[in-house]
C-alpha cells in the first residue's frame, strides 16, 4: 500500500466537501510519490530540491516509476518543477492501475451508456488500509486530501507533521493547487469576456 493509492482509494470513497478536480488530484499524488519515497530512502531534499539516491527498485510499479524518473544531475529539480512535471495526468495513471489490479470496477446503469460508467471500488484490503489511515486521521493523507478539497481543515485543526521534508512537500502541494486553480479562474474570466464580445449589440 502506497501514500499515493491510499490517497485516490480515500478521493474515490469519501464524499467530498468540494468537487475534486482531476488536476489537484494528480498534483497531490505527485506529492504523495515524493513523500513515501523520502520514507523509501529513494530520495532526500535538500531545501526544496530532490536529491535522488542510488537507484533500486521499487515493489510498487508506479513508485518505482517515479524513482527512475528522477533528475539525477545537478541542480536537481524543485518539488514544484516536480509536480508539474510529473504530475501530468498522473490521477489517470493511478486509476488505471487499481482497476488492472481489481481494485476498482466499471458500473453501467441498466440505462446509462457506456461512457457514463461508474467508477467503484471493491470491499478490498488496500480499501481497508487506505480508510482505517483516513480514519485514524494520518497527518499526511489528511492534508493531502485538504489540499484536493476532500475534506475542509481549519487552521487550528492542522494535523501537524514531524519531518521538515515531508512538511516541505505538503507545502509545496498546496501552492501548486492553488497556482492551479488561479489560472482556471483567470480562464474561466477570458472565456466569459469573450462570450460577452459575441453577446453584445
């Protein structure tokens, strides 16, 4: 059981406070990726660079995935440069492996065309981990999942987190969500400037 899966097992089953978008999602399971592997000793920081270690592999494919495709030359990469890079359709990814592993399942309506198909999760044990870590409140998974609106955290209600790593990653996630959601708010205000220039007399 990986940060990352448990992170899109716990999107998938929770209801969330706020639509998740694919985007957030994808930026946080990128995060995620750099998080469990600190704890793989796979990598360390260096102020906010990645800097990898020896190569090994990885039990979990997409982990070991996002090992091999760490810069390995100086300056290294930045986290952010990291979860703009790597995450790129990274949620798709993710989905894709839990449903080849039968984590998930595709529910058609008796009436509902294929393309609306519903995406479910199995009663599985990586659906028991990932929700007995979101109950038991996990730092981690908790402020991932603020972060893609999941669920809302208070200020005051912050789970703290003891690595200085870790809390460099958790940071860097939450600016990038909200780097990204300002450019869909820049956009979503051209798209209806423009619309207004058509509309008007």
């Amino acid at each position: 059981m990986t940060t990352p899966q448990d992170l899109l097992i716990v999107a998938l089953d929770v209801e969330p406070s706020r639509p998740v978008e694919q985007g957030d999602l994808s930026l946080a399971l990128a995060g995620a990726e750099v998080i469990d592997l600190i704890d793989a000793q796979a990598l360390t920081l260096d102020d906010d660079r990645i800097v990898p270690s020896a190569r090994w592999t990885l039990a979990d494919r997409l982990l070991d995935e996002a090992a091999s495709s760490l810069v390995r030359k100086t300056p290294y990469e930045s986290v952010e440069d990291w979860l703009w890079r790597r995450g790129r359709e990274l949620s798709s990814a993710y989905l894709a492996a839990l449903e080849a592993e039968g984590q998930v399942t595709r529910q058609r309506g008796r009436w509902s065309p294929a393309r609306t198909a519903r995406t479910a999760l199995v009663d599985s044990p990586a659906r028991r981990h990932a929700s007995e870590r979101w109950s038991s409140g996990e730092p981690v998974l908790a402020v991932l999942a603020a972060a893609v609106g999941i669920r809302e955290m208070p200020a005051e209600d912050s789970p703290s987190v003891a690595d200085d790593a870790v809390e460099t990653v958790l940071a860097a996630v939450n600016d990038a969500v909200m780097e990204l959601e300002a450019v869909r708010q820049r956009r979503a205000i051209e798209d209806a400037a423009f619309d207004n220039i058509w509309r008007a007399p």
